[in-house]
C-alpha cells in the first residue's frame, strides 16, 4: 500500500528500466535524475532500477559509466544493472588471449571502428594510436581489475513482477531458466518478428529504434544513444509503460502489428 498525495494506492507494482547507455555518463545522470524525481512524485521509493546493458563503447566516457553503475549499485540495492553484448566484447578482449565472440561477424573484431571499442579504451587512458597488441597491452595493465570483475559478474536477466529484463530478447518458446547467454546478448530477428505472449513484458534494448517501442509482448528502450540519439528512462506498472521526462510521465502506446 502507497500513499501519493492523499490517494492510497494498491497493489501497484513500479518498475523502472534504462536503455543501451553506451559511454554517455551524462544521459546517464540525468536519467537517473528522472526517477528520482518521478519516485518522489508517485511514491515508488522501493522500485527496483534496472540498467539494460550495453554500458560501454562508441560514447565518450565509458569508464565513467562503469564506475558510476559501480558505486550506485554499492550504495542503493534498488539499483540492478545487465550485461550487454558490448560489455562482453569488452571483458573478452581485456583476457589474456583476447576470446572472440562467435556472434559477432566475421570481418570485425572489438578494436574495429564501428564497434567502439577503442573509444572505451581511450576513456581509461589507453593510447588507441598503438598497435593492436600494444593496445591489448595497455587496456590490461589500465583497465582497473575491479571493473574487469564487474563487467564480468554482471547478471544477463532480471525478473520482476510480470516483467522480464535482458538485454537483446529472448529466444521464443524457451523457459527463462533455459535461455542462452548468447541468444540474451545478441538475439534479434527471431525475437523481434516474434508476436506471441512470452508469459511476461519482456523489456529489453540492443536494437536501435528513434523512441521507445511498446508491442504488447515486448518493451524496446534503446533509443540510440550510441548514434546521437537520446537515453531512454521509463517507468511501467503493470504492463503499461511510461517514458519519464522533465514534464513528467508520458504514456508509451502499444503498437499492433
């Protein structure tokens, strides 16, 4: 029960979601600005906020964005943050052999241009202008490890009431708890064409759209942050979803196929 300007509420569920932040630190404050202000409009204090993946790369300041997430989840248990295939590529590349991701075409690697790599490694220091393995070296030696750590250890999926968080989607017809790591990072066709109930909203990003896309079955909050494109914050309570901006609350409407 919730109390919110003189109005006692029941049995209403809040859930906030952040879409693919990609090295913007700060979107991501102002965002985070956002709930604060829409918990103390609509009395949601103890909503969780979940942080979809695709931390870093192609924005300016990828570092600052993990050690942000870091310190926020630190001090606020309502703060959950996802791995996102970016975020993968980037611990993978900063092993020892750098490990290449199967799902990523064959012609790019993490240091290629359009992947953003080396901004992220620029945002911790490292000289991009360096060979290929020189800049291995480097990330390695100034990647802190406790970043390292928390990219790995990252969740890939977050249930809540009637909602389902990952990253990219799901694979349809599969239970949760049977769901791949690799089709949770990177699938997109066979889950976006897809039009039936998934047993809950699964809220997801990694497919570029201008604004958030409401299909029923599933919630597209990137909003191409990593293209120019703003960062996209909502709340959604029981299905109904809600982009948070400075004049408040704006209803995202369903779209029918």
């Amino acid at each position: 029960m919730r109390r919110v300007r003189g109005r006692v509420l029941l049995g209403r569920m809040t859930l906030y979601a952040i879409g693919d932040i990609h090295g913007h630190i700060d979107l991501l404050r102002a965002a985070h600005d956002l709930v604060e202000a829409d918990r103390a409009r609509e009395g949601t204090g103890g909503a969780d906020l979940v942080h979809l993946g695709d931390l870093v790369d192609r924005g300016p300041d990828s570092a600052g964005v993990v050690a942000f997430l870091m310190q926020s989840q630190t001090d606020d248990p309502r703060i959950k943050v996802l791995k996102g295939n970016h975020d993968r590529l980037l611990h993978w590349f900063l092993e020892q052999t750098p490990r290449i991701d199967t799902q990523l075409r064959s012609d790019l690697n993490y240091l290629s241009g359009s992947m953003g790599g080396m901004t992220t490694l620029a945002s911790y220091g490292v000289d991009i202008s360096l060979s290929a393995a020189e800049i291995h070296r480097q990330a390695r030696s100034l990647v802190p490890k406790a970043h390292i750590a928390f990219l790995i250890g990252l969740p890939v999926m977050h249930q809540s009431t009637g909602c389902v968080c990952v990253h990219a989607g799901i694979r349809p017809g599969v239970p949760f708890n049977a769901q791949t790591e690799d089709d949770l990072l990177w699938i997109r066709r066979a889950f976006l064409d897809d039009p039936r109930d998934h047993g809950a909203l699964v809220v997801h990003g990694h497919t570029p759209r201008d604004s958030p896309e409401h299909f029923g079955n599933r919630l597209n909050l990137d909003s191409g942050a990593a293209f120019g494109g703003p960062l996209s914050v909502v709340a959604i309570e029981d299905h109904v979803a809600f982009l948070l901006t400075d004049r408040g609350r704006v209803k995202i409407p369903v779209q029918r196929r």
